[in-house]
C-alpha cells in the first residue's frame, strides 16, 4: 500500500485517467488528452450530467463498500467534469 500523501492520491487517479481510459479506448493521450468518451457523451446529454451521476453512484457506492478505488474514481470524474467546463470558457 503506497504512503497515504497526496502525492500517491493524484498518482492513483492519474494512472485511472491515463491507463483505464487507454485500456478502454476512451483516450490514448492522458489525462490531458481528448477523451472521446467523455465529449461524446457530454455533446449527447447536454452538458456534464453522465460525470455527475458517475460522481454520485460511485459516492453510494463507497459509502455502501467501502472500497476506496471508488474515491479515486469520484476523483477522476471530477477531473473530468472540470477539465472539459474549463476547456468549453476558453473556446471562442
């Protein structure tokens, strides 16, 4: 088990961002790089409810198990939700 420092925390959700999303086809670039899941499905519903749901049944979820890879991913979808809201202010 790594150090509990913050450190490991972000190593922990960058490797869900980064290797979850390429194992799964949804990014080949990182957590920096187009996720086309995620644009898909935010072009689709309208906005970031499918993160927000994803950030709300994982928080059930852990509150239920206590399995605390569900944090990582409340985490990365969060990332997610503010990457893709600050991308969508600097676009023209």
């Amino acid at each position: 088990m790594p150090d509990p420092t913050f450190e490991s925390f972000v190593a922990e959700v960058s490797a869900l961002l980064t290797e979850t999303a390429a194992d799964k086809n949804y990014s080949a670039g990182g957590p920096d790089g187009d996720n086309l899941l995620y644009r898909a499905v935010e072009e689709m519903v309208g906005g970031h409810a499918h993160a927000a749901g994803e950030i709300v049944y994982k928080a059930r979820r852990y509150l239920a198990r206590g399995d605390i890879e569900d944090v990582s991913k409340i985490a990365a979808w969060a990332f997610l939700i503010w990457r893709h809201h600050r991308l969508a202010e600097r676009a023209p």
